[in-house]
C-alpha cells in the first residue's frame, strides 16, 4: 500500500526495507489506486492481505513468509528460483 517512498501501511514499510537492505530490486503497485484490482488480486492470489511479494509472477507471500524466508537465509534463493521457473515457463512456450 503506497510507494516505497512513501508507503502508506507499517508491513509495506518493513516489506520495502528488508527488500532494500538486500540490495534486491522489485517493482511495487500501489494497490490503493485501483478497487478492482486490489480486490481481484486477493481471489487470484488467494492471500487476503497485503503487501504481496510476486517473482517471476509467483506469489511468494506476505511480509511474514518473507521475514521467515530472510531468518532461514533463502529469500535470495526463493526469488532466483521463481525468476528462472519463469524464463523456462516463457521459452517452452516459444516452440
């Protein structure tokens, strides 16, 4: 909720400085701007909360998957790996 300079919720704040202090980068969607979608997102997702944290159109989860994932050290990884399943999804569907 809001934009990473000025974001408009306690969990997007936090969501956005563990991103920041990892040095990853990341697109954000002020889900604010738009009912429709905020709403939808919540039935594609089925995650009822926001922020939501998506790599490589996945959603990984909310804040408090993505602090658990920072204590066991596989943040980075998950994201990598959600990344690369999506160019292998992308290129078979090229042939």
């Amino acid at each position: 909720k809001g934009t990473p300079d000025k974001p408009q919720c306690g969990f997007s704040n936090q969501i956005v400085a563990l991103l920041k202090s990892r040095n990853i980068q990341f697109k954000t969607f002020n889900i604010l701007e738009d009912e429709e979608v905020r709403q939808g997102l919540k039935i594609y997702s089925n995650w009822p909360t926001y922020p939501q944290l998506y790599a490589g159109g996945t959603l990984i989860g909310g804040l408090d998957v993505v602090k658990e994932l920072v204590e066991l050290g596989e943040l980075e990884n998950e994201l990598k790996l959600q990344r690369e399943n999506e160019k292998t999804t992308a290129s078979a569907g090229d042939k």
